[in-house]
C-alpha cells in the first residue's frame, strides 16, 4: 500500500467521523494546569449544546487520573495553545467525541492516555493535532467505538517531529457502521503490542507514519515513508 493511498483514506475516515464547529470555554485558561474533573468536563458538554448537536469545551494542561465518568451527548473539546491533556486510570463513556488542538495554534498540543478505557455504544472517537511536534502518547488502555477511532497529529508533510507512541493497548471499531481504525503521524510512529478489532479497511487498522516502529501488532497494515 503506497503511503499517499493511504493518507487519502486516512483524510477520508477523518472527514466523515465526526463533522463539528466553533467551541466555547471551560474555566481556567492557563497553560500550566486546570483543576477540573471529567464529570465537570461532561457538565460543560451539557450545558453548550449548539445548532450543530455537539457540545463545545476548551481544556488547558490537565491531568484527568482515578475517574469514571460519562459524556452521553456529542461533544468537541479543543486544547489550548500549547497545552497538554492527560488520561490517567480513568473511565470514560462517550458518545461522539472529538479532541482538537486550537484553531490556528503555534504551540505543540499534546494527548496522553495511560492506564484508561474509554468506549461509546453509538459513537466515533477523533484526535486531531494539527501544531507542529504534537503527540498522542497511549499505554496500557483501550478504545471501544462502533463508528470509528482515529487519531492524527502533525502540521502538514513538513512536520517531522510530531509523534505516536501507542503501546501495550487494545482498539476496537467492530460494527457493521464502522470506518475502522487510524492511527497517523506526519513524524515518528511506534506501534508495540497492540490490539486491533475492526470491520473497516478490510478488517485491518492502519498505521501510518512517516517514520516507524512496528512491533507485534495483531490486524494491522503499518504504512512508512521509509519503509
């Protein structure tokens, strides 16, 4: 599979998972840190619903750890400029959930789950990075949505030093409705004992990067520019 086939598909999957607009703001706007709970994060969904059906949520640096919680509405939550969000040992129920750096941002975002399971009855999961040097770091946690799990980073084909590092984790986008599983990056990727269950692409979860390390991945087509 040719690497430009691929990105084609992945922009395809990514334009069709979750379509959403413009955001509004959860308290605290610094870089630095946010005291603020996942079960805060869901009131704010809730409480910003917009013509479009989704509710909208900016987050700073937080670190969400030891939670369970649901967001049962579709919801957009955009990271401010610079910003890093971390999952730790938390459980969390979604319906469509869209993750995105800021509109025009310089400042690399980052996402990062360790120890978490997030999952949805009815909807599609998305991470879009689009700053130069962002991230999305995942360990030891699981993904379980019907519709699609994608997540992207990197600020065009120019950007080399964006990074996916998924290890030790489990996907799965299974049902009939399902556009499969996408995993990309513009700059380096390392995929190492990985999961995937889907009924997209074939079967098969696709793992794209620019450059990549590739270890013991079960149903999944890796696709590197320097392969």
């Amino acid at each position: 599979m040719q690497t430009k086939l691929t990105l084609k598909i992945v922009a395809g999957i990514a334009a069709v998972a979750i379509l959403v607009t413009s955001s509004i703001a959860i308290a605290g706007r610094t870089r630095s840190s946010q005291s603020i709970s996942l079960k805060s994060l869901s009131k704010q969904c809730r409480n910003s619903i917009d013509s479009d059906g989704f509710g909208h949520a900016k987050l700073g640096g937080v670190n969400f750890h030891d939670e369970t919680a649901q967001i049962f509405i579709p919801c957009k939550v955009e990271i401010e400029d610079g910003s890093t969000v971390q999952f730790n040992n938390v459980n969390l129920t979604t319906s469509n959930l869209l993750i995105v750096s800021k509109e025009g941002a310089k400042g690399a975002a980052h996402v990062v789950f360790n120890r978490s399971q997030l999952q949805s009855s009815v909807g599609g999961l998305q991470i879009q990075l689009k700053p130069p040097r962002s991230s999305v770091t995942v360990s030891e946690s699981s993904f379980k949505y019907p519709l699609s799990v994608v997540m992207t980073t990197g600020g065009g084909d120019d950007d080399t030093e964006a990074r996916i590092n998924i290890s030790n984790s489990r996907y799965i986008s299974n049902s009939k409705e399902s556009e499969g599983l996408i995993l990309s990056t513009t700059g380096k990727a390392v995929f190492q004992e990985n999961v995937f269950e889907t009924s997209g692409v074939d079967d098969y979860a696709i793992l794209v990067g620019r450059e990549c390390q590739s270890i013991n991945n079960i149903q999944a087509i890796t696709d590197c520019q320097d392969n």
